[in-house]
C-alpha cells in the first residue's frame, strides 16, 4: 500500500514545525553494555553479570561477561550491574498535530522527546493527523528524535461521520493513504460502525479504540475490534440493563452505572474477550487523575513532573477537573471496580497492553507511563507482567516479535538502562540513566539537557 505524498501546504507546515525545535538524533555506534543485569523480556528473571553488543542498531550479541568480550571499535558503557532492560511502548499516544490548542510552537517534538526520556520507544497513536505519515517517516529515517510512530488516521466518531456512505469512503481513503489502524470513537452508530467494520475487512485495515454506546462491547468483541481502549463498554457489559437508565449509559466511560454493576457477570465477560482475541488498553491514569482532583486537587497541581506541560494546556485541564469534587465517592468506586476488572480480564490471559493516554488530562507524556504501571500493579499485575504489557505484549500485538519488545540477538536495539530493578519496585521504572532508540544512545546528560531546555522555555510562557 503507498502512502500518498502530502500537499505542498502540509509539506511547508511539516518544515515549519519541525526546522526550529526538533532534536536531532546522535549517530548510531557500535556499543557494548559489560556487567549488565540485563532483563530481555523473553523470559522471566534477570541474567546478572552480561554484555549486550549493539551492531547498526541492532543487538548483535549477548552473553556472561567473562565470555564475551567488546569489540575493538565499540563503545563500551559499563553498566556496573544496573539493570538492562527493552524500551517500553505508549499504546496510546496523542501525537499533537502543529498549532493545536493550548499549545506552544515545538508541542510536538517536546512530546516526542519526553517520551524517549522516560524510556518509551515505541508510541501508538490513536487521534492521527495527515501530518503523521510523514512524521512517522522522518522518525523512521531518524531524523527527528522520538519513537517508532505506529498511527492511526482521524477518528471515526459521531462528528466526525454522518452517514454510512460516507464512513465507507472514509475507511478506504485512509487505507489508500497508509494509516496503519482506523481509530474507533465514540457517537457513532451501530449502523455506521458495522459499515466501518465491512469496509475495513475490505481493506485490509485494522480497528481500535473506544466502544460507542449504541455498538455495545459484545459487538465490537465479536466484529474483531482489535483493542478495547479506557475499558470502553465493560461496565455497560456488567449491568442487566444499561437503557433502564439512558442517562447513566451515556456519561463519562459509564460512571453512572457504577451502583447497578453486577460483579459476578466479570469472569464471563473476561472469558468473551479472551476468546475474542481483543487487547485491552486500559489508560488507568486518565481517570486516576479524575480521582486525585476530586481527593487532593492541591497534590495533583503540584506534581513534580507538571513543570513540562505548557502553562496553557495545563489550565485547560484543571478547568476539565474542576467538578471532579463533587463526584469524589462515586469517582472512587468507579476506580476500585476497574481495578478489580482489570485484574480479572489479566486473569483470564485477556493481552493487557501499556497505554497510558499521554498528553491528556494532566497525564504528562513519558512520566504518565511509569504512573500507569504502577496502576496496573494495583491492580494485581505482577511487576514483571506490567512490564510486559509495554514490552512483549505490544510485540506480539504488532506481530513483531523478535523484532522490538526484548533484549535478543537481532532485535532492534531499543534499550533502557535503569540504576533500580523495577522487578523489585515497579517505581524503579523512572531511574533511568540512559535510553537508546534504534541503536541511538542517549545518555543522562543529554537527556538532562534536553529536558532543561523544555522546562525553561515553558516557564518562561
């Protein structure tokens, strides 16, 4: 499938964007990290005492340092037993297209570098933007720094779609473009949804996202939706009758069903997912930061990490907060029973794929990911399970096991060298001393850089 080359106006939009703020990658080196505690993902445990050797972005080779040996010409970084472990994936990701709102000349390539800071090397987008592909392209090519860009195109909504022609049309325009997922949103009806669902198997084109109300999730199950985003449709699936109150159905994600949920219908619709083959992206931070304003509104706005949201955009979300108080008993519950629920469908061996929802409400992209894993340890996930959920799990979603995902001769070198083992604590995620993209090694003074540079342009707003 070729992707169709993008007008002249968005070809001068893209360079404008990009020319004054993007970050260029360092070159590619051959590397050997000696003395590792490397955790390669492929299977549990970490293998102490090793040497990971990066060859043109790639892991060459891997093996107890007494054995093996660094090349003449490789860079050499001594671990000294720190921790060795793959790149995580942001299953959902908000790739801000240029001059959005609330947001500063560069917004774009800040997140790009934010997330590569706190180790995310894989970003899937789910809001995307004509100028995506092309972006996707660059960061493939290296010229921009940032993750690999899997993307979706525009979102299929009841806004945004008012006809079942013409989500036809639209499901075969951004097949023919070379988005590589249609993003599923919510409004749409079921009659619309199913033409979607007809013309993506015609086009070869997968789909994911939220569950409209009018579709229910038996349906998107059974359609073969391949992700379930924000537990979308699970608490209408938990209640008898969810149009015995139209209201509740229809408000955010579901709350108002929360009091006529029934428990025990969980193992069974846990059981539908697995057997449907869905992943589940969960984004628990999105609604835990709903839960911090309605609890501690003051510890929420001073998070350390707040200093890289622009000032902007970190007004418009506390204004999205601001009647989270008034709901704070009922928030909290919705939080317990998605907790419990997703611990259910992780039971029930449902893909559980990291996804934290960045840039969104108050979740700042790259550091909303290390507060999503410790939600999914909440949950009942083990560490070494929640770090699968960004690592393996995506691999295997993607079909591309092997070759990004775990630390294995061939695979791609996306690498996070931490000072703590997040096996022990799954808050050791954040001691990171280096992060290398596709063989591009970043070390902690160039990320300390980088990130100086953004937080001081902001407060300068």
């Amino acid at each position: 499938m070729t992707t169709k080359l993008p007008s002249l106006a968005l070809t001068i939009l893209l360079l404008t964007f990009t020319a004054a703020h993007a970050v260029e990658p360092p070159p590619a080196r051959d590397m050997a990290f000696v003395n590792a505690r490397v955790l390669t993902m492929a299977e549990p445990g970490v293998l102490d005492s090793h040497t990971v050797i990066v060859r043109d972005g790639r892991i060459h080779a891997i093996g107890p340092s007494t054995e093996l040996a660094p090349g003449a010409n490789d860079v050499v970084i001594e671990a000294a037993g720190r921790i060795l472990m793959p790149g995580l994936a942001e299953m959902h990701a908000h790739v801000p297209a240029p001059q959005g709102p609330n947001q500063p000349q560069g917004y774009t390539e800040d997140v790009l570098l934010l997330w590569v800071a706190n180790g995310v090397t894989l970003a899937r987008g789910m809001l995307g933007h004509s100028l995506h592909l092309e972006l996707r392209e660059r960061l493939d090519q290296h010229a921009v720094l940032g993750p690999r860009l899997i993307t979706s195109g525009p979102s299929f909504s009841g806004q945004s779609v008012n006809a079942v022609d013409e989500a036809r049309r639209r499901v075969a325009a951004q097949a023919e473009a070379g988005y590589d997922f249609l993003k599923i949103h919510r409004g749409l009806t079921r009659e619309q949804y199913d033409a979607i669902v007809d013309a993506a198997a015609e086009a070869g084109i997968a789909l994911a996202g939220h569950v409209p109300v009018d579709v229910g999730l038996a349906r998107a199950l059974e359609a073969g939706q391949e992700t379930v985003d924000h537990l979308d449709g699970y608490i209408h699936a938990l209640v008898a009758d969810p149009d015995a109150d139209p209201d509740a159905a229809r408000s955010f994600f579901g709350i108002g069903l929360v009091p006529h949920v029934q428990r025990d219908a969980m193992a069974s619709v846990a059981a539908e997912t697995r057997a449907s083959g869905a992943a589940i992206v969960p984004t628990e931070t999105l609604f835990e930061n709903f839960q911090a304003a309605a609890e501690d509104i003051d510890g929420l706005v001073e998070r350390p990490e707040n200093v890289y949201l622009p000032p902007a955009l970190k007004d418009a979300y506390l204004e999205r907060l601001q009647d989270a108080g008034a709901m704070a008993e009922l928030v909290a519950e919705f939080l317990d029973l998605r907790k419990e629920l997703l611990g259910a469908l992780h039971r029930a061996g449902v893909p559980i794929l990291l996804g934290s929802d960045s840039p969104q409400i108050m979740n700042v992209p790259g550091f909303a990911i290390h507060r999503e894993l410790e939600a999914m340890v909440a949950a009942g996930l083990s560490p070494f399970a929640a770090l699968e959920s960004g690592t393996t799990a995506p691999a295997r979603y993607f079909g591309a096991e092997g070759r990004y995902g775990s630390i294995v001769p061939g695979a791609e070198a996306d690498l996070i060298l931490l000072r703590d083992d997040p096996l022990e604590d799954i808050g050791n995620t954040r001691s990171i001393d280096g992060v290398m993209v596709r063989g591009r090694w970043l070390d902690r003074a160039f990320l300390d850089a980088e990130l100086t540079r953004i937080r001081e342009r902001y407060a300068a707003l």
